[in-house]
C-alpha cells in the first residue's frame, strides 16, 4: 500500500470509531490536509446521522460544504465531542507537530475545545523524537525579523514560508534543526515570543488517540499508552 492508500484507511478507522457515538445533535471538528481530506469523503455518506462540522481551515470548509455538510462557526458550538486531524509528525506519546498547511492556530483552538482529539496519520508520521520536520510558527507579519532573530536564540534556523498566508492573515516561519528535548516547555517558549500567535508543537494538548496506517493494518496509540495492533 502507498501512503495516501493507507491515509484512506485511517480516515475510515476514524469514521469506524466516531459513528456510534454520533446522533442529530453532534457537530464534528475537521482538520486540515489530505489525510483529513479522505476523512471528509468518507463522513459525507453519513451526513444524515450528525449535524454538522466546525472546520479548521476555509479550504476544509469548502470542501465540507461542497458536500452538504453544514459548518458552524466555532462561537456557536458549546460542546464537541471529537476533532478529527491528521499530522506531520507524532511521537509515541502523541505529541505532535502540525501546521506543514498552515492550519496550525485554528486546529490548535478546535483541539482545546474538543472532548477527544483522534490525530490519523500513515505510518510515516510517527518518529521517536519530534523536529525532523521543520516546526511551523504563525507569526504577525510585522513580527516577522523580530521573531525570526529570537527562535535562532532557541537554537532553531527560521526560515520563512514565501508566498504564504494563514487563514488569519499572518505569514508562517519554519524553524529548521530545532532540537526538540521538551515539548510542553518549548511550545510554550515559543508561543511567548512577541508576535508569534501560535507553534505547530501540540505538547500541551496532545493528541488523546493516534490511528495510524501501517501495512500490516490500523494501529492505534492513546496517549501514554501503546496498544496492541487493532487490525480493520
Ligand atoms: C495542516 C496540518 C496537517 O494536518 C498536516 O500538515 C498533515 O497533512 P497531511 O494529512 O496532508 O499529511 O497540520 O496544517
């Protein structure tokens, strides 16, 4: 099986878990990028049995509505039980890095709000330690040197991401070779520096459940806890 193969497997382990549990009054949150993409195509027969969905991005917004599916601003929700998002990477205690589209701040803010975060990843997503992959940072564009001179302080090399801006309308600084010992403590160092909105580190809220397509089938990780292989 190629990637995007066993990207289509974990969105429909995903719908597999969600569907029992949903009735005409859940709302669901979706993420961005092409393994929540799958996701996407494979809710939409289901339609019917849900409300509705808050979505992370405009791009996943469209493609929810191209659909049928109603969006709801994220104000109007009080309660979601289930944010569904794909990631760039994730360790086995499902610490993540997201936002390689960009999407960080506003899955961050659904990731806060939801009841249980069910990252779907192929099986390349998870690494034993997380920054191989550049850490996405959204940044107000006048911040953009500012905050580019203070993560070299952190150790990283900030690289800013041409011709890019965020749903937000800020512009998004990857920060190459960052070594990455403590999570939590530097999501949160980050996010201090003057002008940064948000980091793509989800340590502080992690993923709960990590559904992962491997070849050999789904397997899934809860946080702090490695499970057997759950064949589907
Ligand atoms: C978007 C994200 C995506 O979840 C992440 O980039 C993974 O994307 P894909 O499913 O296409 O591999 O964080 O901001």
């Amino acid at each position: 099986m190629n990637y995007n193969q066993l990207k289509k497997v974990v969105a429909q382990a995903a719908i597999n878990l969600i569907l029992p549990k949903l009735n005409n009054k859940s709302i669901i949150g979706v993420g961005t990028g092409s393994t929540t993409n799958y996701f996407i195509d494979a809710l939409a027969k289901y339609k019917s049995i849900f409300d509705g969905a808050v979505a992370s991005s405009t791009t996943t917004a469209a493609r929810l509505n191209k659909y049928g599916i109603p969006v709801y601003e994220l104000n109007t929700v009080s309660d979601l039980e289930f944010y569904v998002d794909g990631a760039d990477e994730s360790d086995k205690h499902l610490n993540l890095i997201k936002g390689g589209g960009a999407a960080l701040t506003r899955e961050k803010i659904i990731a806060a709000v939801a009841k249980t975060f069910i990252c779907i990843a192929d099986a390349s997503k998870l690494v034993p330690i997380i920054g191989a992959f550049p850490l996405p940072v959204e940044v107000i564009p006048m911040a953009r040197s500012h905050v580019a001179r203070e993560l070299v302080k952190l150790g990283g090399d900030p690289v800013y991401r041409e011709g890019i801006l965020t749903d937000n309308g800020n512009i998004i600084i990857d920060v190459f070779n960052m070594q990455i010992t403590n999570p939590v403590e530097l999501e949160a160092k980050i996010n201090a520096i003057v002008g940064v909105v948000t980091n793509g580190l989800f340590a502080a809220r992690t993923a709960d459940i990590l559904l992962l397509g491997t070849p050999e089938g789904v397997e899934t990780i809860k946080a702090n806890q490695v499970e057997n292989f759950q064949r589907v």
